[in-house]
C-alpha cells in the first residue's frame, strides 16, 4: 500500500530519475520567487519602525485601502495562498514598494 499512515500518496516515488529531474528543473523558478516574496513580506511585517510604514505610505500614495500583508505560516493551511493572492491584489503597490530603493529590498 502506497498510502502513508495520514492518507498521503508520495506521487514523486513512483517517477522516474529522468521525470524528477524535470519536474524539479520546472519548479525551481516557483520556489525561487516564493523564497524570495516570503523574505520580502516577513521584513515589511516584522520591520515595525521602517518597512511597514513606508508599507502603509505606499498604500495610502496609491489610494488603496491601507491593509496589511497576510504571515504566511507552515502551521496555517492556505496561509500561502492567501499571501499570494494579497500580493496579487495589490501587485502594483507591492511593485512600487519594492523597486524603491530607500527600502532597501
């Protein structure tokens, strides 16, 4: 039986070296650019003196509604999700917000 005690099925055993490699090859841009927005999002949250009311700045200089940025957290299901969809929502502050090099990000 395939299934582990949890009911998870480990779908990567039973490629092949050769289709792991791709998938890998495939998913390494996905993972670079999660690595990087979490480190991004974990410095505006926790910089409370700098980054997140230059954050709020931003925000307010957009006319967006001043809203902050969701923690993603591994013990929170769907946390990832719900920070890349924030991000999605306000990609253009997001964008603004960290091409401006007095954030140093």
């Amino acid at each position: 039986d395939d299934d582990n005690s949890n009911g998870w099925v480990d779908e990567v055993a039973a490629l092949s070296q050769a289709e792991r490699k791709v998938i890998e090859s495939k998913l390494k841009p996905v993972k670079l650019m999660l690595t990087k927005v979490w480190k991004v999002t974990y410095k505006i949250i926790y910089s409370t003196t700098d980054l997140l009311p230059a954050w709020i700045a931003c925000l307010e200089e957009l006319g967006q509604p001043i809203k902050l940025i969701p923690r993603d957290m591994c013990t929170r299901w769907n946390s990832t999700y719900d920070l890349l969809l924030f991000l999605l929502e306000h990609r253009r502050a997001y964008t603004q917000f960290t091409g401006d090099a007095r954030n140093k990000l």
